[in-house]
C-alpha cells in the first residue's frame, strides 16, 4: 500500500485512482489526519505500507520526520515547483526523494523500487525458501531456476509471506499489504481464495505444499 498525504483531496483522489489502475493499493490523508493516524496506528499495518508521498502540506518536514520516528519505507516528496532551499531541507528531514510535478504514477513506482533496492544489501533482494527464490522487486519467483508465473495477488502474497519468512502471519496482515487497510470494497476472505490457488501451483512444481497454515496462528512458508 502506498499513502499519499496532500492538503487537496483532489489530489488525493486522484493519485488513489491512478495507482488503482496500476494494481497498487493507496490511501489519502489530509496532514492533520495523516499525523494523528501515523503516531497511532498499529506496527503491524505499518508494516503494509509500501512508500509515502507527500505532496502540498503547510510543512511538509512535520510529516517526514513523524515517519521517519516509525518506520524506514521510502518517502517521496511532489515539488510544485523547484527550490533548492525546500529539497535540501526535505533531504535533511528524512525524505528519500524529491520529484517535480507532474510526473508518472509508473515513474512514482520505479522510483519506489529504486529507493527499496538501495537500501538492501545484494544479497537481501531475494529470499531463498528452499527450492525457491522469491524476489523483492516484482519478479515471478523461481522454483530450481526456472520462473514461475504467477498473477500479481498471488505473487504479492508469495513475496509477503517470504519477506516474513521467520513468523506467521495473519489473513488480516496478509490483506492488508495486498490490499490496503482502507479498502473496504474488497473482503477479506477473498486472501484465502488467493492463498489456495498459489498453494496448488506451488504443490505441483514442488511435489508438496509449502504454506503451513494454523488456525488462529495464521500462515507461513516452510521448506
């Protein structure tokens, strides 16, 4: 999920649109609301979020240091205009990036996937699970070297799963990266329609099912 805070809910509503139409889930806030929900959500569903972009807000710094006292995920800044006194003090507050406007929500996006890759070491760009390897960056995964195509719901949860690799993790934590924590129009029950058409394809190029899952504990990978 990406979360985009700007002062116009134009604006918010928009980019929610365009990154839809890209398969990405988005939520907008105004800076007063993003402040109260990113001081109180739970770590768990802040974990879900994929990058921040801060557009027009009074002080645009408050935001930037708020998220930098929670978590590392990648924030970008949208500059209506060029100043080189606000992108260096952007810069010093935590922000990763500093885009002039407009500019491509596929753009947005690669400069996302830039921006995580950097701040992984080599090794850290895929997980190996036994036979697999699962990527980071969107690849379809590898099973003993050759590529596995998978739909985008499917491969999200995969690389979710083996990012988490060392716990379980809820159907609730699962929907909640692949969907948005905001996204009422979609049930949760739907992760389980997903998880169990990866575990066949999964089951028939291993030879067994490599989703542990429990009751109440919730799912996770094993060789």
């Amino acid at each position: 999920m990406i979360v985009v805070v700007d002062e116009r809910e134009l604006v918010t509503e928009g980019y929610t649109s365009l990154f839809n139409r890209e398969g990405v889930a988005t939520a907008g806030f105004r800076p007063g609301e993003f402040d109260e929900w990113v001081k109180s959500v739970a770590d768990e569903d802040l974990s879900s979020v994929r990058a921040f972009l801060l557009g027009q807000c009074r002080t645009p710094e408050a935001p930037a240091r708020t998220i930098r006292d929670r978590t590392r995920a990648p924030v970008i800044a949208l500059a209506e205009q060029h100043s080189l006194e606000d992108t260096l003090r952007l810069f010093e507050c935590g922000v990763d990036d500093v885009v002039r406007k407009p500019v491509h929500v596929l753009e947005i996006l690669a400069r996302i996937s830039a921006i995580s890759r950097r701040a992984q070491q080599q090794e850290e760009r895929f997980t190996q699970v036994g036979r697999m390897r699962i990527f980071s960056d969107g690849r379809d995964p590898e099973i003993d070297g050759e590529p596995l195509p998978l739909p985008r719901r499917e491969r999200r949860i995969l690389e979710y799963l083996a990012s988490n690799a060392s716990r379980r993790v809820t159907k609730t934590q699962i929907f909640n990266a692949i969907y948005g924590i905001f996204d009422e129009e979609v049930e949760e029950n739907v992760v389980e329609s997903h998880i169990s058409k990866l575990r066949k394809k999964l089951r028939h190029k291993l030879g067994f099912d490599p989703i542990d899952s429990k009751r109440y504990l919730g799912y996770r990978l094993i060789t």
